[in-house]
C-alpha cells in the first residue's frame, strides 16, 4: 500500500492568490480530483493525504473534506486553520461535522508566511497547537529553515502534539553545500523530538531546474540518520511539483535516493501511523 502523504487539489478562482505569481503561471489552473486519480493509477499510488493549499479560508475544509469523502483514494485531509486563532477549538469541532469530517487527520497554518523566525514561540500560538493535541490531530509544519529551530523548542513545549514537517523545512537544495550547511544544524535539533516526523516532499523545486538526483541524496541521506525510516514519508507536493517535475519522477527520484531497507515505512508505514489513516476504506 503506497501512501502519497502530500499533494494539493485546487481551483484558482477559489481565492488562491498566491498562485498570480508569474513564476507559477505553468500550475494556476484547476487541479480536480479526478485528474488526482489518473496521476495515482500511472505512479502506482494508492492512497494519499489532501494538504490545505494556501487559500486561508475555512471554507475550503468543506471542500477538501467532501473531495475525500467523494474519492476513496483521499484517505486523510490536512485542513488550513489559524493556529493563532483563540477560537481554534470551535473552528475543528465544526471541521469534524462536515461531510468527510472523519477524514480531518490533521490541521496546517502558512507560519512559512510569519516574517518572524520565533512565531511558533509566541503564546497564542503555543495554546493552538496544544488545543489541535487536544483534538487528536496532528499539525503540519511549513516553514522555512530559519523557522526549524522555533519549531524545535515548539515540540518540546506540546509534546503531546504530533509534529510532521513538511519539505524538510525548505532546504535550499539548489545551494548544494552552502544549503546543506544551513539547515543541518536546526533540522537536526528539531529530528530530536520523538513527537516530530518529517515529509521527503517538495524537493525538486527547492532543487530547481535542472535537479538531479545527486543533489537531493546528501539531503535525504541527513533525514534518514536524524530521523529514521520510522518518522519519515513520502509526499509528492503534486501539483506544485509540475514545476519541476512529473508526479512519477518525484517518487522515482525518492526511490533513487532511498535506502530500500527504508521504503516500507517511508513509502506508507509512517504516514498511516502518524496520521492515523484508514487504508482500506
């Protein structure tokens, strides 16, 4: 059972402003479910994990939520709420009342988005991620390598929480050993923390045009010393990873790269664990 744990669906009219950027002209169009399935079929994937695109809307939850509940394929939903927001509790509840509110397995916010390095040290933030543990959720975290060593002392504050990083906390993959150096350090901290798992997603367009995968092996090579095969999973970031790469290059790169000794886990085992995911349905 081969579990996508990180991919996007989207239609641009929706309020997806950030895809108006002209670098991302060759993605901002609809990217429907049904499209999903045609990709999962020739990549031979077989579940997957719907992540929040970066609307910051709670609407769009009752979307994704009806996409999973529609598509047997969509297994779990990573939903955009306010992480800050002191009305966080109230927001998740109504989440779990949706259509597909079953599927909720775990709650994202653009602290990518914070020009603070230390926002996840702030208080009302801290308070949301102990009210998303409280739910049994998980929380995913976007953010860039200059946020990993907030997010290492956030782990330790709610270790009750369930922390999955998502792109490895944005390495600049396309600096070789310049990027590798940078983000080393506070990444290795944040892999201290037991309640901590980590995506291998979003690679290819750190890596940029023109990657190959001698530039993302030192990358995947630190991920699986710090955190194991056991806190470590697949995700694709499809759509976003048309930028530079095909939905089957992506996981045959990670393929590549990989340890085989560490494609079980990675390639499904961890994302059921930590998202608590029904395969079967």
């Amino acid at each position: 059972m081969i579990v996508d744990a990180h991919h996007h669906l989207w239609r641009p009219e929706r309020g997806y402003t950030w895809l108006n950027d002209p670098a991302l002209a060759g993605i901002r169009r609809a990217f429907t479910p049904d499209e999903l399935r045609v990709e999962l079929a020739a990549a031979k994937v077989d579940r997957t994990v719907l992540v929040e695109g970066g609307r910051c809307h709670v609407d769009e939850a009752a979307e994704f939520l009806g996409y999973a509940a529609d598509t047997a394929e969509i297994v779990g939903v990573v939903a955009w709420a306010d992480v800050a927001d002191p009305d966080l509790a109230a927001t998740i509840a109504g989440f779990c009342r949706l259509r597909g509110g079953e599927l909720l397995v775990g709650i994202r916010s653009q602290v990518q988005g914070e020009a603070d390095p230390a926002y996840l040290d702030r208080a009302d933030v801290r308070r949301g991620l102990a009210t998303v543990a409280a739910a049994g959720l998980a929380f995913d975290l976007v953010i860039r390598v200059d946020q990993l060593s907030a997010a290492a002392r956030a782990a330790a504050a709610v270790p009750e929480l369930r922390l999955v990083l998502d792109h490895l906390g944005k390495p600049r993959i396309d600096e070789g050993a310049a990027g590798l150096l940078d983000w080393r350090g506070p990444f290795t901290d944040l892999a201290g923390n037991a309640n901590v798992t980590c995506k291998l997603s979003g690679m290819v367009t750190e890596a940029g045009p023109g990657w190959t995968h001698e530039q993302l092996r030192p990358f995947v090579d630190v991920a699986v010393a710090e955190f194991g095969a056991d806190r470590l999973m697949f995700g694709s970031d499809w759509p976003v990873c048309l930028l530079a790469a095909s939905y089957g290059d992506v996981r045959i790169a990670l393929e590549q790269v990989l340890p085989p000794p560490a494609w079980d886990e990675v390639f499904g085992g961890t994302a059921a664990r930590t998202y608590g995911l029904v395969v079967d349905r």
